[in-house]
C-alpha cells in the first residue's frame, strides 16, 4: 500500500482516530498526543507515500488522491471503514478532502494549520520548508550536537514555531529524520503546485480548522482564506502559537480533536 499505518489502542472497541502528517514529516509527529488520545480513540497516525515507512511509486500525490490511498489503506490494511481524522499543515488539507469525497467514512475532521485555504495555489517550484530539508540532510548525522546549538537549532525550527527553545529532543529528533529521509518530499511538493482546497463538506460532518496566531509557514490572510474552508467549520486561533500547535500545545490539541469528534454525541 502506498500509505502505512501503525495502531495504538489501549483498550477495544474505541472510535477509530486517523492522524494526517505534514510535508516532509511522518506519522511519529503525533506521539506526545498519544497519552491524551487513547483513551478515548483507536489510534492510526498514517505515513504518507515516501515519508516515514511508506514507500514511494507512482501513485497520485495531490491531496484528493493521498486521501483516496488513506480510505483504502485504512479498510485494506485494518479493516476501519469509518473513522475520525486530524491532520496538521498538508494533513489538515488532506482530512477536508476525506470528509469532502468520503462523507460516509469521515465522523470529524480536525484541521491543525490545514494548507490549501488560499484563493491561489502555491506556484514556487521550491517549497518553502526547503531549507529545513537541507538541514535535516546535514545534521541527522550529528542529532545530539545539533540540539545543542541554538543558531542551527532556530535556523531549523523557527520558521514553524516561535517556542523552538522548548521542543524536545525527542520531537527534534523525529523530526530531523523525518525530512531527511522523506523521499516523497518534493514528488508532493510538485503535486501540490497551483491546487487550492475547493471541495464541499457536508453539514452533517463537524469541522474544525485551527490556526495558531503566529503562523510563519501559512500566514493570515493570505493562506487562511475563510470563505475557502467549509462554511460550517468551527474557526479557531490559538494565541502564542505558532504552524505545528500540537508540539506545543500538545493537552490543548487533544481537547480540541475530542470536543470536535464528539461534538454532537
């Protein structure tokens, strides 16, 4: 399968929970909400093709198709037919287009910093997390000494978030190797040129879309566009945040993806 998908569930029987990466990351991203989420959700943070364990072939990479590869990997691979969905960055757009195209398997979508609500696709042939990338290629040989520098440090993260200072190795680690080794990273970046979110959601699906009020990566109002996004969706900015608000409001995004996938039990 183009996409993978590992499994955390802490106990049976629990609505499942689809989590959605960004460019160049991996479903690892998710990890510090794993403690808040299992309780309450089957877990399934996805690899998107040539990012993390997924390999890469010749499958679409625009976000509609990334989104049909995720239904079926889920059904395939797990047998989940209907699940929840958050997703972050690339990941927020992708879960719109699950709930847009797949209204009878998508329960919520929660869109942390969700790419695609502009009026006017990207048109760079360079993406603009390209210098992280190159980062990433030099210092995943050198993990510890790289965490350790705060210039490389804040040259690698302070684009995605002003609190660069207090990400954890851990993240930082995940993350470096992430991007180093994604080899879908341009192939999606290509896929992506000129595309703009601009499928409809249906009512009966709850929608969140959050953006953090110092969004370097997809600045208002140029990306976050809200006549773009479906017109029922629950805007929400989170103050002193930055495009990854899960690192660093990890309690804050659980509650959110809760209070969306449960709003009307």
């Amino acid at each position: 399968m183009p996409v993978t998908s590992s499994v955390i569930a802490a106990k049976p029987g629990l609505p499942a929970l689809v989590l959605v990466h960004g460019l160049g990351s991996a479903g690892n991203i998710w990890k510090t909400l794993h403690a808040g989420l299992e309780n309450s959700f089957t877990i399934y943070p996805v690899d998107l093709p040539g990012h993390g364990s997924a390999p890469l072939h010749d499958e679409g990479l625009d976000p509609r198709s990334l989104a049909h590869s995720i239904v079926t990997a889920m059904e395939k691979d797990h047998g989940v037919q209907q699940f929840h969905v958050a997703g972050n960055s690339l990941g927020g757009w992708i879960a719109l287009e699950l709930a847009a195209h797949y209204p009878d398997r998508v329960k919520s979508v929660t869109a942390l910093a969700p790419a695609g609500l502009w009026h006017e696709g990207p048109t760079s042939k360079l993406p603009p997390s390209l210098l992280a990338r190159i980062l990433a290629k030099i210092s995943q040989h050198f993990l510890r000494l790289a965490y350790n520098l705060p210039p490389l440090k804040a040259m690698g993260y302070k684009k995605i978030t002003h609190l660069w200072r207090e990400l954890s190795f851990e993240s930082c680690k995940d993350s470096v190797i992430a991007m180093a080794q994604s080899v879908g990273y341009m192939p999606t970046w290509r896929a992506l040129r000129f595309r703009k979110f601009e499928s409809s959601v249906s009512e009966d699906i709850p929608v969140s879309i959050i953006f953090g009020d110092y969004d370097l990566t997809l600045p208002h109002p140029r990306a976050q566009e809200r006549e773009v996004a479906p017109r029922h969706s629950r805007w929400i900015i989170v103050d002193n945040c930055a495009h990854v608000i899960m690192w660093n409001y990890p309690k804050l995004t659980v509650d959110l993806i809760k209070k969306t996938a449960f709003s009307r039990t």
